[in-house]
C-alpha cells in the first residue's frame, strides 16, 4: 500500500509573483518504495496560536482576536489561514515542491489580523493534506487516497510574510472602509485641502486626542 510523509523546510516570499504570496517548500516521501505516477494533493494550512510565546507589544496587537491575556486560555483557538492545492509529477522515493500561500492585508480575516501583531520569531503552522494518489503498474492504474492522518508543523519565519507584504506595498498597508465611510473621509479631504489620506486621517486623530 503506497503511504507518504510530507515535511515543510523553507519558505521564502515569491519576487515574482503578482500579489503577495509565499513560497513554502515541501519535502514528500513514499515510504514503501512504489512508483508514484501523480498526485493531486490539497493541503489546508492552519495558524496555532498556543504553540508559541508573546510579548507585550504583541499581546497588545492581538487583542481583537484573543481578549485580555488572562483568558487565552480558553480563547486561543486554531485560525484557518488557507487552502492551497499542488498537482505533483510522478516520482519514486522522494521529491520536493513549492506550495503558493496567498498573503494579505484584509483584516477581516482573523488570520490576517494574526500575522500583523506578531513581531518576531515564527507562526506555528499545521499542514493537513489529503487528495488523491494515482499508482500503478504498466498498462493499469491504482488511485488511493493521502491518509487522513497525514500532517506537519512548520515555523514560519514572520520576516518572510513581512517581506511578501513590503514587496507590493513597502510602507503601507491597506484598510478596506464602507462607501459611506469613504464619502465622508473623502469630503473631509477635500474641504481642507488636504494633499493626501494619511494627512486626512492624521488630522482627525490630532483632533480626537486634542
């Protein structure tokens, strides 16, 4: 019966690509030495939080998704981040491909919002696959599903979603606002003649705080 290992070793923003995303590199082995044709993997991605240490300033940054530290817990519970599929040629053994993670800066999505407050170190990453192994011996072929069971963990480095994100938009981020929002920050705008967003946006803070 075909039966394979999956292991995460790198990852690295994508320079080329359209929007932002990561590259993560993925390790597959079949242990039990029979051809594999092709595969048809899918991969879900979830963030775990539990598994790693905050600061201060990061705890203050997660706040909107987790509460006050003295209840996390009961709140730290695992994020989706993404579903990536990867159709893998056929090799013996072992071989290597990159899955593509799609960034972003929606901050209506709890994963998101994770990777802003964290500062330093790694987010902890569960990898769950499935999908569909095709096998087989000369003139017939075998289709066996990836194991239910079949997962890995990985670190990822929070400089390398940080690289992703300073690729397409260094300096800057993105908020998403509803239309009568923007109306009216954009009337504002204009009645003071302001030269751009941020001058608009830093002028009502000034006014709040005053």
């Amino acid at each position: 019966m075909v039966d394979l290992d999956f292991t995460c070793t790198d990852s690295e923003a994508d320079r080329y690509a359209a929007t932002p995303s990561i590259r993560m590199r993925l390790r597959i082995e079949e242990t039990t030495g029979t051809p594999v044709h092709a595969l048809a993997l899918r991969c879900q991605i979830r963030i775990e939080p539990i598994r790693r240490r905050y600061n201060d300033e990061e705890a203050e940054g997660l706040a909107d998704l987790f509460g006050d530290r003295s209840r996390w817990g009961e709140t730290l519970k695992p994020i989706q981040l993404a579903f990536v599929t990867q159709m893998v040629p056929g090799f013996t053994g072992t071989t290597e491909v990159e899955l593509h993670l799609p960034c972003s800066y929606d901050f209506d999505v709890a994963a998101n919002k994770y990777l802003y407050a964290v500062r330093e170190d790694g987010v902890p990453l569960l990898l769950l696959f499935n999908g569909t192994i095709f096998t087989g011996s000369p003139g017939t072929l075998s289709v066996t599903p990836v194991a239910w069971q079949k997962e890995t963990t990985y670190s990822l480095p929070v400089a390398v979603w940080r690289a992703a994100m300073d690729q397409h938009f260094p300096g800057a981020a993105w908020l998403r606002l509803r239309q009568d929002t923007f109306d009216r920050l954009y009337r504002y705008r204009t009645q003071e003649a302001l030269p751009g967003w941020d001058d608009a946006i830093e002028r009502l803070l000034k006014e709040r705080l005053e």
